[in-house]
C-alpha cells in the first residue's frame, strides 16, 4: 500500500511512523511530506531511507492513504486535493472535525460508520478521544446527562517548541531569553489556557471537547462542561471526569462496562496507591482508569479518573486504527 505522512517530521507525525511499525500495516511505499525547510530530508521506516517530499510530489505519486497531522490549514487545503486523485485521507487536525459530510471516528465507538464514499475521516480531539472511551458503554447503558471534565494536558500537545520551552527552563533560562509557545512560563506553574478564548469565556479547545462529544456519540442531549488545563508534564493527558446518568446503576455495573471497552484497563486499588498516572500510561495505547466512586452530590453520579498518551492513542494510533478500519472493510488495498 501507498501510504503519504503529512507532518511526517512532527511529534505526531514522527508516532505515526512508530505505530504503523508497531502494528505492522502494510505499507509498501511512503511518501513523508513536510514543510519546505524539511524536505529533501532522510526519514528511516522499516529499514529503508525514505526522503521528505513536497506535498504536490506526493500527490502525484496517488497514494493509497494520507495520515495527515500538519495543522488545520494544511488539512483544509490539501486533504481535498488528495481526496480528489483517490487518496482516503485520515486527519488529525480540527479542520474537517464538525463538517457534517465527514465522519469524525474513534474506531472502537463508531468505525462500523464508515462508508466507501468517505474519503476525508477526522480524527477527534486527544481528550475527547480518551475521556469517550471508558464512557460509551455507560453512556449506552445509563444514559449520561451531564459531564463535567478538567483536563491536565502535557506540554507535548503543543509541539516540540513546547518541550524546549520547559526544559530551557528547568536549565534556569530567564523568562524572555529563548522562545516561549505559552505567554507565561510553564515549568513550576499551571496554565488554565489551551487554544484561544472566544467570546464565551471559553477556549476553542474546551468547545472541541463539547462538539466532539455530541457528534461521536450523536447525542445533541448531552450538557459537556469543560476546562481544559496546561501542566509542566512532558507525556500524557490526564482528566478528572465527573458523570450524571439518567438511569440507575451499581458501581459493580459501572466497573464492568469499563472494563468490557476494548482499549480500556481500569487501575483502581486506592489502599495501594494504585490509579493511572502519565507517569506510565506515556508509551502505551490504551486509556487508563481509576478514582472510580460514586458522587455523594447528585442522584446518579459518578467520578472517575483518566489517563492516556495523547501522542498515541490521543492521536497516531486512534489514526492508524481508523486505517485499518478501513482496510478491514475493503476500502483499502491488501
């Protein structure tokens, strides 16, 4: 299969490669694209040297399959382009999320959607993605009413730039002496902050959390409350997570959903300091959870606790699943 990597040199785009490795898809050609200052670059993927292109080179070539991870201006202008040669291209960026022509998918929720005719498929949000993963089988059982979640997003959701910021800090860089992505320092400190503000109050990246939600789960009913934070973590988000149902239930119940949701393993022994931390979810593809008990507060509430690695499941592997989602259905060559 031919498959072309738009942002092939980014941290997403660089996990991307990993994972198709790892999962051993069946790539026969690659065609890394990248920005103009990385091409001509040399790339190394199943033991070969692959050179980064430009993306009109790659276009060219009708690749198969487009991984795309380059931001929401280069999806909105090139996905299409790809799309229109036969290329299926699966996106990372936030461009074509809340299009009602194109899927927004996380594979184990709803991959049975896809259709022949999608050629352009989103790729969710890394918090929405692992916050709708531990929820869908409670969501199907209970019926959630309202979800309150506060985020605590490491520093790789933003970039290479972001790492260098905290570590140029941890050095003792002096605020104003190397090139910052965040407006204040984010070693030793919290950012309340992720994506712009809009009129609302409320950032672009806690509304991507709202619409996601709705539209993954084709749910307009269900009230999403979130705040989306910055902490000085080098790997993984986590999320404090709290749940009203509709309906009834026993934790037991509870506990036995979570666990039945593929990609989900529940950490969850208080009395021995057990419960998911970025500390060792960084590196691995599933969601992990934990601090599960019911909210004392409301009729049928619970709270829970969840981590995952946003480069990978938040990100690469949710992509390269919807991939082979689509191989599995025949919509891509074997």
């Amino acid at each position: 299969m031919k498959v072309a990597l738009v942002g092939a040199t980014g941290l997403v785009g660089t996990r991307m490669l990993e994972v198709l490795a790892e999962r051993n898809f069946p790539v026969t050609e690659l065609f890394p694209v990248a920005s103009s200052r990385s091409i001509g670059r040399k790339i190394n993927f199943q033991g070969k040297e692959w050179t980064v292109m430009c993306a009109e080179d790659a276009i060219a070539a009708r690749p198969d399959l487009a991984l795309f991870s380059a931001g929401g201006e280069t999806s909105r202008e090139l996905a299409p382009e790809f799309a229109a040669v036969g290329t299926r291209v699966v996106d990372n960026s936030s461009y074509w999320r809340m299009d009602p022509t194109k899927k927004l998918v996380i594979p184990e929720i709803n991959g049975d959607l896809l259709e022949k005719e999608d050629m352009i498929i989103a790729n969710p949000n890394c918090s929405t993605i692992q916050m709708l993963l531990p929820l869908f089988l409670l969501h199907r059982e209970f019926k959630i009413k309202r979800i309150v979640v506060s985020t605590y997003q490491s520093v790789t959701g933003t970039g290479y730039k972001a790492i260098k910021q905290m570590n140029e800090e941890r050095a003792g860089a002096e605020w104003g002496e190397y090139d910052a992505v965040y407006p204040y320092p984010i070693d030793q400190n919290i950012l309340p902050h992720i994506d712009s503000f809009l009129e609302t109050g409320y950032t672009k990246e806690e509304m991507k959390m709202v619409n996601e939600t709705r539209k993954i789960f084709n749910d307009d009913s269900i009230a999403v409350s979130p705040t989306t934070v910055r902490v000085p973590v080098q790997g993984g988000h986590s999320e404090s997570v709290n749940l009203e149902f509709e309906k009834d239930f026993t934790m037991e119940q509870v506990r036995e959903l979570i666990a039945a949701m593929p990609g989900v393993i529940i950490q969850d022994d208080p009395a021995n300091n057990i419960y998911p931390m970025p500390l060792f979810a960084w590196g691995k593809d599933e969601v992990f959870v934990g601090r599960i008990r019911r909210d004392p507060s409301v009729k049928y509430g619970i709270n829970l606790w969840c981590v995952a690695d946003n480069l990978r499941k938040g990100a690469a592997t949710n992509a390269i699943q919807i991939a082979e989602k689509l191989l599995e259905k025949g919509f891509l060559p074997r």
